[in-house]
C-alpha cells in the first residue's frame, strides 16, 4: 500500500479535518472515518435519508453501504440532494463504499450486481466494492440469517476475476473484501491479479486484532474497522465493548466518552473507523476525535483488554455449508 495520509479541508460551518489514506489501487484516497449505515431489520427509511444528508452537512466524506442493508437507495438520494442544496459541488467529493451480497458472490452474477447498486445510488461508480463475507449462497435472497440450506462455497477465483472486471470498466475505484482472515487473505493474494486494497473487519478495543492488521500492512491492505463500538443493540452485536470498565475509566478521567476513546483507538491503530449514528449530537462526537490523543499508559491499559470477537458470523456456519464451525470461517483465528 502507499500509505501517504493526505489531510483535506472540509469546508462547512464546523470545518473538520478528516485524514485521507492512499488505497493500493492508487485512486482517489479514502477518508479515514465514515459512516456506516446499517440497521436491522435492514429497510430504507426516511430517517436514514435525512441523517445522511445531515451527515454530509457535518463534514462526513465517508459512507459504507451494501446490498443487504437497503441503504443504498437512501444513500443515493441524499447525495443527490446534497449537491443540489450545494452541500457539496459533486459526488466526487464522497468516497462511497458498498458490498457483494453472499447470493451475487457468483462469477456471472457480480457485474450485475454492481450494476444494480449503482442504479440504487444514482451514480456512476463506487470508489470501493467489498466482497461481504467469504461465503457464497443460493442467487436471489438478500437476507441474513439465511436459510442454512442455500450456504454454498464461494469459488473466489471467479468471483475475483470478476471483482477486476468491475475495476477495469472503471465503475469502482477499488476492490477488496470484507471478513477474511489472514489465510482466505493469502490465497486471494495467490490467485488476484489486482490484490484487494480494503479487508473490512470488527475492529474495536475488545477485538483487537493485532495479527490480522500486521499481516494487512504487510501486504499493502488497508484495514477498515466495522461496529468500533462493539455494535450495542444489533443483530450481530455485543454491549461488552459500551459497558468495558477500563475504557470507561480512561474515558471519564480525560473528560471523553467512551465511544470516542474506542474511536480514537482505532484511528491511532491506522485503521478506517466506520461507526454508525443517525443522532446528530453523537454523529458530532464520533467526528471528533481527530486533534488529541492517547497517552502511552491509556495505550497500555487497552492493549491489556482480555479479547473477545463479538461478531461471530454464526449464521455463515452450518453441518451441511462450507464452514462447519466458526473456528473453521476465521481459520482458528477467534
Ligand atoms: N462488513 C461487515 O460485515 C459489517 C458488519 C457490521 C457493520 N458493518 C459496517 O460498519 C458500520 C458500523 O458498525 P456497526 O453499525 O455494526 O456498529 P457500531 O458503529 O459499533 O455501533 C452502532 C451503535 O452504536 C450507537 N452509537 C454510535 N455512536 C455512539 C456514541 N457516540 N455514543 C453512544 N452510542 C453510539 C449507535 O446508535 P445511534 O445511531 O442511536 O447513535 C448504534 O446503536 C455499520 O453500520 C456498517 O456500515 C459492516
């Protein structure tokens, strides 16, 4: 990876800096905080339309979407709508990410897949697309939990050489994937022509995931760190990270939050922090945590924090589907 952060200046009425990082696909550098935008049950929803449009007023760059959240429809008509109030000049301000779903993880079936999020956002490209998880399942059901039945192994050799065939039409910047560990990301690097440049990942103080990011860095991958909170109150997340008394502690005595030392954490890590808030007042906090920073004990304290992945992908697992256990999704690395 060239990894040159590059600081922008965002010109609004609060006026953020947020830094850029360089993607190894040389093109344009993503920002490294953005929005996520997943709600279960996943369902478009005006709420979700007028928070990111508020987010893009605040100063946001970044927005994560995938198939599977119906956030991209909502996504799309905020950007539109952010350009014309001149929130911003163009979409080419943004740094828009999205995901295969698991049912298009089939060679013939990700360029029009791609092709249908790109109509759902009203654009003309992605500047990432993201394997979801190194599963495929049946064509035709964008849903988790799935039924167990339509699991299927992924054959990433197709699915990838496609993935390149979208980046070559030039209707995404870059490609990468998303839940690989570092074997599923050695064999992708055994058989891609371009090498992802994104692995999306849980990244929070309670899953650190030391082994995985040093192998990322190595390789030229940027690391971008899925629920930093811990995902309180989701489907697929913990409050262990929330309730975690020894970032409380460092919280309350450097007069932070606790979301906000997470954050801090993660960016201090190198990583793509990628929290989600539709709530203004916590959208602002989530922002600010570029111009301070942790303290050599602070740093100490977390990297003492026992472990434990809260995101499990249990629902990728089943007797009769590619992963019998989780041990076997993550290779032994949970
Ligand atoms: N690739 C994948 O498989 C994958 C998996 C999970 C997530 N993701 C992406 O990563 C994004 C972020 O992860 P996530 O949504 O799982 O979890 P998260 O960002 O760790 O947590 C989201 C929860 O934290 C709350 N929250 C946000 N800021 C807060 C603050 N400052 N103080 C207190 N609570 C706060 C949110 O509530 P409010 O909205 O009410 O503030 C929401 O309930 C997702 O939205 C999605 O785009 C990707």
């Amino acid at each position: 990876m060239v990894a040159v952060f590059v600081c922008v200046c965002i010109h609004n009425d609060d006026m953020v800096t947020i830094p850029e990082v360089m993607l190894s696909s040389g093109a344009k550098p993503m920002p490294l905080i953005g929005l996520g935008t997943a709600v279960y049950p996943f369902a478009a929803s005006e709420t979700m339309r007028a928070a990111i449009l508020r987010a893009i007023e605040l100063g946001y760059r970044q927005f994560d979407t995938a198939a599977l959240y119906r956030s991209e429809e909502p996504l799309g008509e905020a950007i539109a709508e952010a350009v014309r109030s001149g929130a911003i000049e163009s979409r080419d301000e943004l740094f828009i990410t999205s995901k295969l779903w698991c049912s298009d993880a089939h060679g013939h079936l990700v360029l029009p897949a791609l092709q249908r999020t790109l109509r759902n956002l009203q654009l003309d490209y992605l500047d990432l697309y993201l394997i979801h998880w190194p599963v495929s399942t049946k064509p035709g059901r964008y849903e988790v939990p799935m039924p167990k039945e339509d699991l299927q192994p992924i054959d990433l050799s197709s699915v990838w050489k496609a993935m390149e065939q979208c980046q070559r039409l030039g209707l995404t910047r870059s490609i990468g994937v998303s839940n690989f560990s570092t074997k599923k990301l050695e064999t992708l690097l055994s058989i891609a022509n371009i090498p992802p440049a994104v692995n999306q990942v849980e990244v929070n103080p309670l899953w650190q995931q030391q082994k995985l990011r040093e192998f990322c860095v190595a390789k030229g991958i940027q690391v971008c760190a899925y629920s930093p909170l811990g995902a309180k109150g989701t489907m697929w997340g913990q409050d262990w990270v929330m309730n975690c008394d020894v970032i409380k502690d460092i919280a309350a005595a450097k007069g932070k939050t606790l979301a906000q030392i997470c954050l801090r954490w993660v960016h201090e890590q190198g990583d793509c922090v990628l929290a989600k808030s539709f709530n203004e007042k916590r959208m602002l906090e989530n922002l600010d945590i570029l111009d301070w920073e942790l303290n050599e004990e602070e740093k100490r304290k977390i990297s003492e924090i026992p472990q434990r992945k809260g995101c499990l992908g249990l629902e990728f697992v089943s007797d009769y589907g590619p992963y019998k256990s989780a041990e076997e999704l993550w290779d032994g690395e949970i």
